[in-house]
C-alpha cells in the first residue's frame, strides 16, 4: 500500500483532496497532517474518518524535530502539500506567521521528504499546491501562463512564492522529484467564511453589511474547489517530473458583479423582495496592495494531461449557496470563537 501525506487536510481545499483520496484509491493510505488552526476543521472529514486507508495526525509543519521524525516512521510515498497560512488580510496584519508555515514549514517537509528519499527517489513524488497570486497583478490585458515572471505583492504571495522557489531549488540541487501547481481562487463547500464568497453568503443571510474593498472593480478568476482536487488527482498521478502546471477556469468577474449576483440569488432563495440584498453592499477602505486582476491560462494543463473543468460558474455558484445555507451547524460553529475576535478586528475596527 502507498502512504501518501497529505498536509493541510483539514482545511478547505485539502479537505477536497482527502475525501477524494480516500474514496478513488483504496491502495492508498492518506496520511492528513494538519494543526487544526482556526482554519483546518475536522467536521470538513466527518464522512471519511471512518474509512480504514484514512489517519488524521495532529502536527505543526514549523516543528522540524516533528516532521523528521513523522517521515522516519512511516516512510511516505509521496506528499502533497497544502497547509499554509492562506488569507491576504490577515498576512497583512500578520505577516511572520505567513512566513514561518509557507516557507520554513515547506522547506522542513522538503528536508524531510530528501532526507528519506535520498538512497532511492524512484516512485516518490513532493507536490507543492500554490497559487496565481504569486504572478503578481494584472492590468485588463493579459493572463498568467506558467512562464509569467514571479511578481508577489502581498505578504501572503511574497510567502508562496518563496515556498515555491524552495520546491524548485530542491529539485535543481538535490534532484528531488517535484511537481508544483499555481491555481487561480476557489470557491465550494467547506471554506472558511473569511474569503469573498463564503463570508458574503453568511453575511446575506444575516442581513450584515457586505464590506467591498474600493470600488469593487477587482478582478477574480473563479474555479469550483471540486475541480482543483480533480486537477491536483491528474497532476499527481500524470505530471511530469519538475514541472509547474497553471489550474484555473477562464471565469473571470469583476467583484461588484460577483456580489451583486450573488445577492440576487439570494433574495430568489431567501424570499426577499429583488433587490433587497444589494442594499447591504458598504464600500469600505480598499485592502492595502491590492492587486487588480488575476487570469489564469491552464492551457498547458488541458493539453499535455487533458484536465478540464467540470461545472459552469452559475451552476457552481448556486450549489455553494445551497451548501452554505443548509449547513447552519458548520457555519455557526466555524464563526464562533476565534474567528469572531479576528472578524471584530478586521472589519468592526476598520
Ligand atoms: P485553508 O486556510 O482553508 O487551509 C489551510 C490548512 O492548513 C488548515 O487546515 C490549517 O489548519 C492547516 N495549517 C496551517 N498552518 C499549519 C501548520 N503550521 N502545520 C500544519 N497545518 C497547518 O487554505 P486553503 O484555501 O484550503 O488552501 C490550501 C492551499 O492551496 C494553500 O497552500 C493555498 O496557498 C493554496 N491555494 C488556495 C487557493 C484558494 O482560493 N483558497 C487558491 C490557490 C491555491
Ligand atoms: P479573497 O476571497 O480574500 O481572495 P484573494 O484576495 O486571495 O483573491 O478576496 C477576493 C476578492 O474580494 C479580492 O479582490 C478582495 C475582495 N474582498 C472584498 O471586497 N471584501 C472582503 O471582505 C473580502 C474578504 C474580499
């Protein structure tokens, strides 16, 4: 049996990831490695902790000692790797905390994974899950493809960008077997209600301001989560060694046109009278370095692995909202606690 680590498990793409691990490849074991900060929730599992090629192990990716020793013991196979710090605000207001997991928690797996894989690197792979941000900012003209110079912004980006350079760096000088991907933004079920989407839904629904930063002339480029895991499957299994591979949907949209679809919809599934939601847009202070636009090309991951995405947006979207709006549990626990302090101090002292 494979054991493959899976890092970041319990969050919201890596909780993705899992379930569909567990379920498509019995001759797997999946190894989940996650902290359990206020983003990694273990209700994201609740349907495949049961499953018997499925352990969840509680670590921090910082603590080098941990990770060395976690390789030693179960020799891993291979490793995806997606825990990291993931949201821009809070990189903003905390920027070494980005640092720490996305760079120095990715270079003790890379250390590990090298220091167990060094005699034989045949069948092992290290997958490092990133993003588009890392490509910096776009006018209204052009796209990111996988050759676009490296061009962070935020704290979050500067971090992934590192991480990913680090990726890269251990292939050239140790010859470990890589593979990296950059995705544009995901939205679905299971994500913490901090990003654009999930926060709006909540907020909608509780009648709460919808805080747009600026003017809402931000640009965004959508993919439903389910689609990235898919891609991430296809990469893992077909990727070629060293390379880097763009995910996204081509669907791009201008945040105020985003929001006001989605209070539109809203008010369909709601029973509010149309037009109702939008009254709740605010325009508030725009976030600090604030990148434009985002698009990603994922032409190369259509024609050389022949992924493509499975859902149109409006469809995705709708079924987001569904999602959100029956899962009042998920929603009031994950909103309860330390993601209320963080929310009161992004948003109620803004
Ligand atoms: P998330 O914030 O929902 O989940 C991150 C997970 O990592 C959480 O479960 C958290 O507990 C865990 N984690 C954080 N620090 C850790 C540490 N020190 N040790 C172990 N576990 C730790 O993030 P997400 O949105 O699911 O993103 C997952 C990955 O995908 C990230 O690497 C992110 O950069 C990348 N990505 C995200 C998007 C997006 O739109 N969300 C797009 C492209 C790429
Ligand atoms: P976000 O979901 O944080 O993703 P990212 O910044 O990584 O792309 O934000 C998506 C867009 O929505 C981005 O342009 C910032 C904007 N935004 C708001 O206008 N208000 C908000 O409260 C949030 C969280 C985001």
């Amino acid at each position: 049996m494979k054991k493959i680590l899976i890092t970041g498990g319990a969050g919201f793409i890596g909780s993705h990831v899992v379930r569909l691990f567990v379920g498509k490849y019995p001759g797997y074991h999946i190894f989940n490695l996650d902290k359990l900060t206020y983003a990694g929730n273990l209700e994201n599992l609740r349907d495949v902790e049961q499953m018997e090629n499925y352990t969840f192990i509680r670590g921090d990716i910082v603590d080098s000692d941990f990770i060395n020793q976690l390789f030693l013991q179960y020799g891993f196979d291979g490793v995806i790797h997606l825990a990291a710090e993931s949201h821009v605000d809070r990189s903003i207001t905390n920027p070494l905390e980005f640092v720490y997991t996305n760079v120095i928690g990715t270079v003790n797996l890379l250390n590990a994974a090298r220091n167990i894989w060094k005699e034989n690197m045949e069948g092992r792979l290290f997958y490092h899950v990133s993003t588009d941000e890392v490509y910096g900012s776009l006018g209204h003209e052009g796209i990111f493809t996988e050759e676009t110079r490296y061009d962070p912004h935020s704290p979050y980006s500067a971090s992934k960008a590192s991480s990913d350079h680090f990726v890269r760096a251990y292939h050239d000088t140790y010859g470990l077997p890589v593979v990296l991907s950059n995705c544009s933004n995901n939205y679905g079920s299971y994500q913490f209600p901090e990003k654009l989407i999930p926060l709006f839904i909540n907020n909608i629904k509780n009648n709460k301001p919808l805080p747009v930063y600026g003017k809402g002339e931000n640009i965004r480029d959508w993919l439903w989560v389910e689609d990235h895991a898919r891609a991430i499957d296809v990469i893992f299994h077909s990727g070629k060694k060293g390379e880097t591979y763009n995910i996204g949907g081509h669907n791009e949209w201008k945040n105020i046109d985003l929001i006001r679809l989605m209070c539109k919809i809203m008010d369909r599934k709601l029973g509010r009278t149309p037009g109702t939601s939008e009254q709740l847009i605010t325009y508030v202070k725009d976030r600090a370095g604030h990148d434009l636009r985002y698009a990603i090309d994922s032409g190369k991951l259509q024609k050389e692995l022949g992924w493509v995405p499975s859902l149109q947006f409006e469809e995705g979207l709708e079924k987001t909202i569904d999602w959100y709006l029956s899962q009042t549990e998920w929603l009031k626990n994950v909103t309860s606690g330390e993601y209320q302090k963080y929310y009161e101090q992004q948003y109620v002292k803004r």
